[in-house]
C-alpha cells in the first residue's frame, strides 16, 4: 500500500465530542489526590525542593527508609504520597503545620493514603514480591490505622467505592489519553523547522495547551493555550514560531489524541457503542479490585492488540500511527501504576500478535483491534 502523509490522511477528518467517551470523574472522585498534593506542599522547604528537615528528624530513620521505597528517587522523600505518609508517622503527626490540616481532614486523609497503599499491595503481591507487600503493610499499620480515624474495613470499603481506585485509575487514564507528544515541522523554509512538542487537551472544558520545545527556543519549554484548535493556532503564527505548515500539522496531530479519536468512533459508530478510553479504566479497574490471570490477561490484551497492529507481517499495511500512539499512552499508565506490572505485561509470552484478536475473547475488545483508517479517515 502507498504510504500517504499523515497530515494528508488526517486533516480530512473531523473531531467529535461525545459527552459518554469524554465524561470525566466528578471534581469529588478526585479530590482526594488532589488534597494530597496541596497538603503534601506545606512539608516542603522554602524553595519547594525538599522535605523541611525537621519533620526529617522527629520521624523514626527505619519509616523515612520505608517511606522512601515508595516511588521517585529511592533515596529521598519526593512524591506527594511520600511526604503525605511521612505527616502521618510517629513524632511527624504532632509538628504538622496548621495550614496542612486545613486542607483534609484525618479520617478522610487515612482513607485516601490507605487507599493508594491498598493499590500497592495488590500490585506487588499479584507480582508475588511479598518483601515489597510487608513493606507496605507496616507502612499501613504504623502510619495509618495506628491513629485510630479508620480501619482496614473502612480503607477497603473506600477502596472499592467510585471514590477510590476507579477515580485513580480514571485520573491517570485521562491524563495520558487526553495528550500527544511528536515532533511538529513547520516548512524547510522557515527558521523555526521543528520542536518538540506535546499537546494537550483539558477534557473539562476543552481547551488546548501547546508546549513545545527546540534549538530555536534555546531549549526553552514555551507554552500556548487556546480554547479551540483555531484559537490555538492563530496564538501560534502569532508566537513567530510557526508558520502555516507548523499549525496545520498541530490540527492532524490534535485529531490522533487518543480521547479524541476513541469518542469519534464511538460517536460515528465504529466500535458499536464502546469507548475505548473507558474500557482502559473499567479493565485496569478490575484488574486493581480483583487481580488474578483473567484480569490481567485483560490489560495485556490491550497492549496485544495495539501491537498487532503496528505488525506489518501480519497487517498487510504500514504501521497504524493512531496504535503506536494510543499504545504509548496505555504503556504510561501502567507504568504510572506500578513499573513492575508493565514489565510482567511485556514478559508474557503465552499469547502473540495472530491470537490478539480474542486475548481477551471479549467483542467489546475489538475497539483496540481496529484500524484507524476504519474510523473514516481516508
């Protein structure tokens, strides 16, 4: 088959929006993580580098050590989870700014932070790294249910609630499948010839952020915003970094965001009714509430039946730009998850590419088996 520029293939098609593919967790389902976040701020130095040393120093050395295993650098104290965990340890809790506990209550703090430690150790036992799993257990019993404001039932109730693992597994998903990164060209002709780019749609209210990033900024990361392709591209020949070229090939690659494309299909009828985006949560989901071999073999079977489709050998075809994207995006949630789980998804071996189509034997599945040009692109 002739190979067929992708702004030549894209710019024909039109993006929809589908209120059921794009609908996003209430501000509620969220919130919890995002108190996290601003909580955990109040822990920081002046300069927002680091863990203020005196919190350091009334916590027990052995919970910092624990603490510090949890994600990031595994020398230091540098996620929100992290600093989070660190307010509930013994001596820390007493010290705590007056400022952080404003921001979410006890209860409702040890139910979130007992929540992502509940997602961890399912995880890791699934993986069978039961040194991993005690890790966190104590880290669970000493820094949450030792205080009292709730218990594992309560932890695991909340767990398993909209509010829990579904609104984080949904939170990440929506991040990485409302984003697309690529190198955007303007003409040859023009300075400016390309960045680095990652484009992003805030699915709320529909708005665009271009960040972009080249020799010609001086590596500088500059950023624009729209709340429309158009407006975005008109911010961008205003910039002086892009030509017209530039900002055609920004709307082709707007059309490949994996949200976008998966809400078009669903709304034209392509994947009769499924949402991609929304599967990727639902099987994530139940591998995270219910972790055994089925579920699993339904999360690689994700990955499966993109990679099929970039399998030239058994395509027929060249390889599918909108799988190679969409697959880069799934890979990041998991990884975002736990990188242990992508690494035991990449060595699974009882299933190749000829079998995707039925890993898992489930129709609804077959939104990851099908071709971009199905979705009336060319």
């Amino acid at each position: 088959m002739r190979k067929v520029s992708i702004v030549t293939v894209l710019l024909v098609s039109a993006v929809f929006a589908v209120a059921p593919c794009f609908a996003t967790p209430t501000a509620d389902m969220v919130l919890g993580a995002r108190k996290i976040y601003e909580y955990g701020r109040h822990f920081l130095n002046n300069n927002g580098s680091s863990v203020t040393t005196r919190f350091l120093r009334v916590a027990p050395a052995e919970n910092v050590e624990a603490l510090s295993g949890l994600g990031g650098d595994p020398r230091l104290l540098d996620t929100p989870l992290e600093i989070a965990l660190l307010s509930r340890a013994t001596g820390v809790t007493q010290i705590r700014p007056v400022e952080a506990t404003q921001v979410i209550s006890d209860r409702e703090l040890d139910l979130v932070l007992g929540a992502f430690l509940l997602k961890e150790i399912a995880v890791l036992r699934f993986l069978g790294n039961t040194s991993a799993v005690g890790i966190r257990e104590g880290i669970l019993e000493h820094n949450i249910l030792a205080h009292g404001n709730v218990s594992r039932a309560d932890i695991d109730a909340y767990y398993h609630s909209q509010n829990g693992v579904r609104a984080l597994v949904a939170e990440q998903v929506n991040e990485e499948f409302n984003r697309i990164s690529f190198m955007l060209d303007n003409t040859r002709s023009f300075s400016y010839m390309s960045h680095n780019a990652t484009l992003t749609l805030n699915p709320q209210n529909r708005h665009y952020t271009l960040s972009y990033a080249s020799p010609y900024t001086n590596n500088e990361t500059r950023t624009i915003t729209g709340n429309s392709l158009g407006t975005l591209s008109s911010a961008m020949l205003r910039s002086g970094d892009f030509d017209q070229t530039g900002a055609r090939n920004l709307e082709a690659y707007a059309a490949l965001i994996p949200a976008v494309v998966y809400a078009n299909w669903q709304n034209i009828g392509v994947t009769n009714g499924v949402c991609g985006r929304t599967l990727v949560i639902d099987t994530i989901t139940n591998f995270l509430t219910n972790p055994s071999d089925t579920t699993f073999i339904a999360m690689f079977g994700i990955q499966l039946r993109y990679e099929a489709l970039l399998d030239e050998r058994f395509t027929g075809l060249t390889r599918d730009v909108f799988a190679d994207i969409a697959l880069r995006s799934y890979r990041n949630v998991i990884s975002g998850l736990n990188p242990g789980l992508l690494a035991r998804i990449d060595a699974e071996r009882r299933f190749n590419v000829t079998m995707a189509h039925r890993v898992p034997d489930n129709s609804d599945f077959g939104v990851f088996s099908t071709p971009f040009s199905a979705g009336g692109r060319q």
